[in-house]
C-alpha cells in the first residue's frame, strides 16, 4: 500500500520581497555612505554649473583682532557666540554681532560713520564648467577652476554699500562679494572668464550662500552698532571669519575681525570622521545596514501577504 504524498506548497512570488528588499537597501545605503551636506543640482538650462572640490581652507584668525587706523576711531565689538554646533537636527543659526566706536577726540564733522559687517566661511578650489547642449544632451564643454572662493559670505552694511566704501578701499580690502573669489589656480584657457565668475555668484546667490544686506547693521549716534547673520542649515565644517569695518569718507578707519568655529558633533561628527579615517569599517558597516534593512522590509511583506 503505497503512503499518499504530502502535497509540496509552492514557493511565494519573490517580485514583490526582491523588490522590497533593493529598494530600502539602496535607500540605507545611499543615506550611510554620504553623511555630508547634500547638494542640489543644477537647473537643465544652467549655461554654467559650477563643482566644488576639495582645496585650502581659510584657517582664519586664532583670536579676535582688531586693527587702529586713522582718525582716532576704533571699533571695539564681540559676537553672540563664537561656535556653531551642527547636529543632525541643525537647522541654521543666528550671530548677533555687536559693538561700539572707541574715540580719542570729539565727534570729527562730516558725513556720518559707515560700519560694514562680513562674515565668511572656508575657501575652496571650485571647479566651473559650461553646459552646452549637444544632441538633445547637455553636456561640459570649457571650464575654469578659481583658486579659492569662500563656501559662503554674507556683506551687512550700515547703507549702500557703493555710497559707503571707495572702489580703491574695496580693492584693497576685498569686501564686496566679487572680490572674495581669487584669483585662477591653473592656467586660464577661456577667452573670457567673466562669464564663469558671474555664473558662480549667481548660483550661489540664488543659493542664500552668497548675500549683500545693505542697510541691515543699525548704528546708533554714530557710536553703538548692531547687525543680525543667518547662517543656514547647510554650513559646511570649517573655521569662519567674521569682520567689521569702520568707514568715513569712503576710506576704513578700523577693523575687527573674530573667528567662529563650525563643527559637527554627535553622531553626524561620528559618522564624518569613521568615513574619513576608517572607509574600509564604514562601508562594512553600510553594507550591514543595508542588508539587514532589506530583510526587515522582506519580512514585513511576508507578514503582510499572510495575513
């Protein structure tokens, strides 16, 4: 008498589980192994992209300086804080920067003092590069690589900034915003590099990297002086700078200048440092996650059919 045959079960559709479990890998994985600031593309019909690349950072000043000049003014300020902690719930942050005109002498006549207020962040080498479309493709044809220009500077002012400051003062100090980018690391190979300069301001202008608030530093009988800086969510780690020009008669009788230290810290600064110094365990440990998320997502599936 022959036993009866158990009746074999078939085996479940995979599509569903095999796509489950690729889709929350690649998700895990795409989240681990960039833990830095992410950067939005650029719009299709951009003429010029630009491409940050690792290069020197400003060090910046060890400690607040402040530097007399002529006319017996001086400007004596200070910051509501001088470090930035980014976090992984860091949405941006505010500097009050504050101070006042230490004088020697009466009140000189004249047009009323001037206080412009920069704050910049680390220079980089940035690589710029034309899109052209070719072939219903748009692809990089020129480009051209600035030898440093800071990931981002804000210019507050007590007033226009061209009624303020002279055109040889600007140059001599470098405060307007075309002026922080400097010069061309490598030989230049384009005919006209105004094109590519003004294409990276406006990108990063249209960005809120780049800023110039006139009117935005309040000054009180020519003494007291106060001015407010946003700095956004997406700061980079670095050493920025914050300076302070007095300003009579378009020429700059004093500065200042402070440091502000921005980190990351918590797990976003462990996270930083392990894909730096360990990529070997960092993207062990990617993988990990990756797999192990992929086979909660597949049981969850499976849970889900059988009920």
């Amino acid at each position: 008498m022959s036993r009866p045959r158990r009746a074999i079960r078939p085996p479940a559709p995979l599509s569903a589980t095999l796509a489950a479990t690729l889709l929350a890998g690649l998700l895990v994985a795409a989240t681990l192994i960039a833990p830095g600031r992410a950067q939005d593309p650029p719009p299709p019909d951009a003429p010029v992209a630009p491409l940050t690349t690792p290069g020197p950072t400003a060090a910046g000043d060890a400690a607040p300086v402040a530097v007399e000049t002529t006319a017996g003014e001086q400007v004596v300020a200070g910051l509501s804080q001088d470090a930035v902690s980014i976090t992984t719930t860091f949405t941006g942050s505010e500097i009050l920067i504050f101070g006042a005109v230490k004088r020697d002498a009466p009140l000189p006549p004249g047009p009323p003092i001037g206080v412009i207020v920069t704050v910049q962040g680390p220079s980089q080498s940035v690589k710029i590069r034309r899109k052209e479309r070719r072939f219903g493709i748009w692809v990089n044809t020129d480009s051209l690589t600035v030898g440093a220009a800071p990931d981002f500077y804000v210019v507050a002012t007590s007033a226009p900034l061209g009624q303020l400051l002279s055109p040889a003062e600007d140059v001599q100090h470098r405060i307007s915003i075309p002026l922080a980018i400097r010069s061309f690391a490598v030989p230049v190979q384009v005919a006209d590099t105004t094109e590519f300069t003004a294409a990276l301001l406006r990108l990063r202008t249209e960005a809120g990297r780049y800023a110039l608030e006139e009117g935005a530093v309040s000054v009180i009988d020519q003494t007291l002086f106060r001015a407010e800086v946003t700095l956004p969510a997406n700061l980079i780690e670095g050493q920025y700078k914050t300076s302070i020009f007095l300003v009579r008669d378009g020429q700059v009788v004093s500065a200042y200048s402070a440091p502000i230290a921005v980190k990351k810290v918590g797990l976003e600064r462990w996270l930083y440092q392990l894909a730096l110094e360990q990529p070997f365990w960092y993207g062990l440990m990617s993988l990990a996650f990756a797999v192990a998320a992929g086979w909660l997502a597949s049981a969850a599936f499976r849970l889900i059919r059988r009920n």
